[in-house]
C-alpha cells in the first residue's frame, strides 16, 4: 500500500475536511484551451477570488495552458498535491484519484457527472470502481456530480459560475446537496 494512502487513513474527519474546504494547495485536472471550459472557469475563480495557495493546471497531454506551465504528471509538480478538482471523463477517474492520493493529495473534488446517477451497466461500474478508490486511498471527496465548493475564510471558491460571487467571512456555514441552491441563497 502506498505510504500517502496509509497516511489518509490515519488522518482524522477534521483533518480530511479541512484539506476539502481549506486546501494547501489546487490541482486543476483537465486543464484545457476550449473556449468556456470548466477546468478554465475553476482556475480563473481561483484567482478571482485571490485563493492564497498555489494552483496548478494537470493535462498529461498539454505543457501550457491559461499563460502558465500545465503539469503532465502529479510527479511534476512543486509540492505534493493537496486537493484535487476533476474534470475529465467517467472512466479516466478513478485512477486518476489513485495517482493523486499516491502523490499525496488528501482530498478531491469530482465534478465529473456520469457515475451512478445513469443507468448505464458500464457507467455503474465505474461508479464502483469510484467508491473503491475511494475507500482504499482515504481521500475526503465531494462529488461526483457536483459544482464544487466555497469557503469564504480561506477564499476557496472552486465552482464553475462565472457569475461574480460576494461572499464574506462570518459565522454561519451552509452545507448542501445542490451548490446551484447554495449560490441562489444571498
């Protein structure tokens, strides 16, 4: 077993959370020049909202994306990756979620659709091999199927909406099944 996914076994719920919402550091996955991307209007949120950690875009096919150096591999990178944000087809997931957590990541979230909410056999499968990932890396994950998360404290703002957001530090926290129901609530 790899060391990183012993480690997230060990770690605490808190601990695994706070990597979730409060992340050292963001891999984009699917990093891409497609006009209007996804994986683009994360990274550009990011920004946007000035998240203090480093944020890497990941495409093992690409060497530069969005003006910045684009990693082909989570071996590439500076730093052990801290929270991943997936992007990329069902079937791709999976391992990718493997070799994230191998490279150290101790969360993840999974934007991608398409797992056990179809009822396609192949696609069920891979919602299997989802939560067997997940069950042997010890990775905190949201999703799949979910437009991302928000912490206003720690300026993580990783969802999709190119809508401009206000949001300031304070005392309630929301927690819920629909991020687009979240965004709605002012």
């Amino acid at each position: 077993m790899n060391e990183y996914f012993e480690r997230n076994r060990k770690r605490t719920g808190i601990e695994k959370v706070r990597s979730l919402l409060n992340p050292r550091n963001v891999v984009v996955v699917g990093a891409s020049d497609k006009p209007g991307n996804w994986p683009q209007r994360v990274w550009r949120n990011l920004h946007r909202y000035h998240f203090p950690g480093q944020v890497y875009p990941f495409n093992p096919s690409r060497d530069s994306v969005w003006g910045t150096r684009c990693f082909r591999s989570l071996a590439e990178l500076p730093e052990p990756p801290d929270h991943v944000i997936v992007l990329v087809p069902p079937a791709i997931v999976p391992n990718l979620l493997r070799e994230a957590a191998a490279a150290g990541a101790a969360s993840a979230t999974v934007i991608t659709a398409g797992f056990g909410e179809s009822p396609d056999p192949t696609r069920r499968a891979i919602a299997r091999q989802l939560e067997a990932t997940i069950e042997e890396t010890g990775l905190a994950l949201s999703g799949p199927n979910c437009l991302g998360n928000f912490n206003a404290g720690a300026k993580f703002f990783s969802m999709p909406d190119d809508r401009l957001q206000t949001f300031t530090q304070g005392p309630v926290a929301i927690v819920a099944h629909s991020g687009g129901v979240v965004l709605a609530i002012k």
